[in-house]
C-alpha cells in the first residue's frame, strides 16, 4: 500500500501478529461453516467482537510502542499466544471449552496494559492506559466467569463484556492524549484486512480436501476467488490512502481519536465479519454448483458481502471519503440475489460477482471522470 502521510512503517513481528490473530478469524469460519443456524452467527459474532476489539487494542498499541526492543518483542509474542490459545479454544468455546478462551484473553489483555508501560513517553501514555486498563480487565474476567460457567451464563456475561468494550472509548475522558500516527495506523488495518481476505481463499480451497474435481466445483471456486478480489478491490482501489489523509488532517485530537475508533475499531469488525461469512458461503456452495442451496446458506453468502460492502460504506462516510452510496446499493443487490442460491447455487454466486463488479467499475468511472475535469480546470488556470 502506498501512503501519502508516511511515517514508521508496520513491522514485521506485527505483521506475524495478524497472521496469529486471523487464524482466530478463520477458526469462527471453520465453526460456522459446520453448523450454519442462527444460534451459531450469534456465538460467532459475539466471539469476533470481543476478539476484534483486543486486536484493536494492539494496533492502537504499537502505533504508539513500536517493538523496536526484546523486552517488547517478547511481550507481543507473549500476546500472541494468548491469541494462539483463543483460537484453538475456539470450535468448542460454548461446549466446555470456553474456560480456555477466558484464559486466552486475560493473558492478551494482560499483556496490552504491560507493554504499554514499556511507552516511551510514560507520562501522556500512563494517563490513557490508566484510564483504558480497568476497563479491559473488567471485561476480561467477565469474560473468563463466563468461560468457567458456561450455558445462559456465558451467553450473558460474554454480551456484557462485549458491551462494556465497545463502549469503552466513551467511559474514559484521556482519548485526547493518544497520538496516531496515521500512515502507521490505517497500514495495520489494511493489513490484517487482505491477509484475512487470503486466508478465505485458502478456507476455499480446503473445501476440495477429499473430493474429486469436476469442472462445476471448479467454476464456483474460480467465482469465489473473483468475489475475494473484489472484497480486496472494494478495500484497496484508493480509498484506503485517501481515509489514511482524512485522518492524518485531523487536527482536534478528541475528534482524530474518536474518528479512529468508528473507522477502523466499529466499521472494520464489519469488514472481518463479512470476510467471514463470505468465506462460509462460498466454501458451502463448492460441490454443489447446480444444485439448489439451502436457505440459511444461500442467506450467509449474501449477507457476508453485504455485510462487508455495508461496513465499507461505514468506514468511508466516517471519514467524509466519497463512495459509500456505491456500496449501500451493491450491499442491496447482493441480498437480492439470495433466492437464485435457493434454485441454483452458481447463479447466486454469479450474480454476487456481477453486482460487486458493476458497482467497482461505476465508482472507478466517477473517480476517473472526476479527475479528469479536475486536471481540465487546473490546466484552464
């Protein structure tokens, strides 16, 4: 990705912390894809929420502690097996295993608070973390009570934990003292985002473990590679660098701070949401492109790239950046393909594509249109 506001590049070691975190991701698609019902979006959801916000909670982390020492290093790979231990928790959290996905996350959150006292400016820093720490501890023991419970118990406390950590950003008054660097910050979130969207590929492809390829299952994989490519293009067509110059133009440091949390905090749990459910409707319709899909299946597809296109919009009117419109009516074009699943699993698929790709070219007409009367005008003076 290119940057017009370029300062520290995003490291490496954070770029094996995604990759860590994602296979969290891809985990709730494996869980799903198995049991496709509305009792498991809902402990899907409820999962990546509570996930996506410690994650957010790392990229606000080393925005402003880079892992430029050992003692840092070994603090975020420490968080990462804390992620490691989420995950693999994950198939079974409601069924017995949800104690270790309570462990899992008290060590990430633990880890959070310890690494920011590693600041290098511990004064502004103590402030925000002292304000932002009680609050992630609260919502991590919930999260383990509720892990060691189990049944309505978890269902409960974990909704709770979820609440008290969206709603955080608003509970503390130090959200002024954060400094984003803006290059760095919109960077990180790209990236997990394409490696989320590679790692769908990949949960395609392992649709095909143990079955024979014929030319259907071929064409509905080839589909879902050209539906992640325009998930991608949706992402990174532009936009992602002008929404990096909106926030970098911020100069209030509340309102930067506030915006930064909606954009890239609110919004994008959408984009991962529909990355996910994409992935599960897709690997669903592989084997069975001529024949009709089930509702609940045919439903998930849909409403992953809605879902996705929808949290796009989100992110892009957030930070006054034009294009949202063109993914509010491709987010109502894709649902509307939902009864062609029910008859034939490929004409669903393909008309999701086409409606994605109609509304990518549309805006890259506007955008080319718009730059050409703009070059016109400059010339003209």
């Amino acid at each position: 990705m290119t940057s017009q506001v370029r300062g520290p590049r995003v490291s490496t070691i954070e770029l094996f912390f995604d990759l860590v975190f994602v296979f969290t991701v891809m985990q709730l698609a494996n869980v799903f894809v198995k049991h496709v019902d509305a009792t498991y979006a809902l402990r899907v959801l409820l999962m990546l929420g509570i996930i996506w916000w410690m994650y957010g909670g790392y990229a606000w982390l080393t925005n402003a502690v880079a892992p430029s020492s050992t003692l840092r290093r070994t603090l975020l790979l420490t968080g990462m097996a804390g992620f490691m231990v989420i995950a693999l928790s994950i198939p079974y959290a409601f069924d017995g295993d949800g104690w270790a996905f309570g462990v899992g996350y008290a060590l990430v959150t633990v880890v959070h608070s310890a690494l920011f006292l590693q600041a290098d400016d511990n004064a502004s820093i103590g402030t925000a973390i002292a304000g932002l720490a009680p609050i992630n501890g609260t919502a991590a023991l919930i999260v383990l009570a509720g892990g060691f419970l189990g049944g309505a118990w978890q269902y409960g406390l974990w909704t709770t934990a979820l609440v008290l950590v969206v709603a955080a950003p608003y509970l503390q008054r130090s959200m002024g003292i954060w400094t984003i660097d803006a290059g760095h910050f919109a960077e990180r979130h790209g990236l997990v985002v394409i490696v989320a969207i590679g790692e769908s590929v990949i949960s395609i492809g392992l649709a095909f473990a143990g079955m024979h390829i014929d030319p259907a299952a071929l064409l509905v994989a080839l589909l879902g590679l050209c539906i992640a490519y325009y998930l991608y293009w949706n992402y990174f067509s532009g936009d992602e660098t002008r929404a990096e110059h909106a926030l970098h133009t911020i100069a209030e440091p509340v309102r930067k701070a506030r915006v930064a949390v909606v954009a890239w905090g609110y919004a994008h749990y959408f984009l991962i949401a529909g990355i996910v459910f994409t992935a599960v409707g897709v690997k669903l319709s592989v084997g069975h492109a001529f024949e009709p899909l089930h509702w609940p299946s045919a439903i998930v597809l849909s409403v992953g790239v809605a879902t996705f296109l929808l949290g796009h919009a989100w992110f892009l009117s957030t930070l006054e950046v034009p294009g949202a419109w063109y993914r509010v009516a491709a987010a109502a074009g894709v649902m509307a393909a939902i009864p062609l699943g029910h008859w034939r699993a490929v004409a669903q698929v393909t008309a999701v594509l086409l409606v994605m790709a109609a509304a990518v070219i549309a805006k890259d007409i506007k955008t080319v249109r718009a730059q050409h009367t703009t070059a016109i005008h400059d010339f003209g003076r």
